[in-house]
C-alpha cells in the first residue's frame, strides 16, 4: 500500500486555506501535488471537524478488518467445500 506524503490533519490545514480563498494552483505548486488531489481532499475533507475525521478514521479501520475476516472466512469455506467433495 502506498504510503501518504501528507498527514490527514495536513489535508485538512489545506482544504481550510482553500476554503478561506487561496489559489488552488498555487497551493498546488507550493506542495506539489496536482489541483486534482486538491479538489479531491476538498470534497473528502471540507466542512469536517477534527472530530468527525477521527471518527471516519476509527470506522475506516473497522471496516478493514471486516473485509479481511470476511475473505479470510470466505477461503475457509471453499476449502473445506473442497474437501468435503472428494470422495474417500
């Protein structure tokens, strides 16, 4: 997994100063990232409170490890469907 240049609290310093009336391009070139990035970290980021970010963090985490435990349990199925089809 890639890992981020920038914190979620950076991104969120970012969108609040392109909320105030920044230049995207120039916010853009000052951190070198594209004005794409930008408005994408405004429509995840924008009107957020720190709260609400942690709590998106904390459920993002959670449903991670339910994904894992559900391929985990869904290869256990197929294997034991494997087994239980071969005849002895």
């Amino acid at each position: 997994m890639k890992e981020n240049r920038f914190s979620e609290e950076q991104k969120m310093l970012v969108v609040r100063e392109m909320e105030s009336g920044a230049e995207v391009t120039d916010l853009g070139r000052r951190l070198g990232v594209g004005r794409a990035t930008l408005y994408r970290w405004q429509k995840r980021y924008g009107g957020m409170k720190p709260e609400e970010q942690q709590r998106v963090a904390v459920l993002e985490l959670e449903n991670r490890q339910l994904r894992q435990m559900v391929g985990e349990l869904t290869l256990d199925v197929k294997m034991l469907r494997a087994v239980l089809s071969k005849k002895f």
